[in-house]
C-alpha cells in the first residue's frame, strides 16, 4: 500500500516513513510554480511546472494497493 499527498508544499513537515497523528499538520499548500521535482506532468499556459492546482488550491489524496489506484474513503475512519 502507498499513500501520496499532492499539490502540497514540497517543504513537508514530517519525513518519508515517519508514523503522524490524527489531525497532525504534515504540510502545507504548495506554490503554483514547483521546479526540481522529477517526472512534474504538470505545465501553466507558459510551459512552467506548476504543483497541478492550476484550477485552485486543493489536495489530491491518493491511495495504492499494488499499484491501483484505489478508494481512499474505504481507508478512512472517523
């Protein structure tokens, strides 16, 4: 399983591995324009790399299971 937090600051708080907290801050919203970060799909109309939140600040909180894609809501407890 893999867990992966995009469009945030690549400035993370906590490091890779690391076990957080329910309501523990691990980051925040990342800049529009991001450079160095390797295999960026993601362009503005200028051809900069952007964080992909070219449509507004959002996070995209994904979930793997070998590899897929999968619901995150069926991993999360209240």
């Amino acid at each position: 399983m893999s867990v992966s937090y995009c469009h945030v600051s690549p400035n993370m708080f906590v490091e890779y591995g690391e076990t957080v907290s329910k309501k523990e801050i691990i980051g925040t919203i990342g800049p529009k324009n991001v450079y160095g970060i390797n295999n960026n799909p993601y362009r503005d109309s200028s051809g900069n790399p952007t964080n992909g939140a070219t449509t507004g600040s959002h996070l995209h909180f994904a979930i793997k299971v070998d590899g897929i894609n999968v619901n995150p809501l069926n991993y999360y407890n209240t």
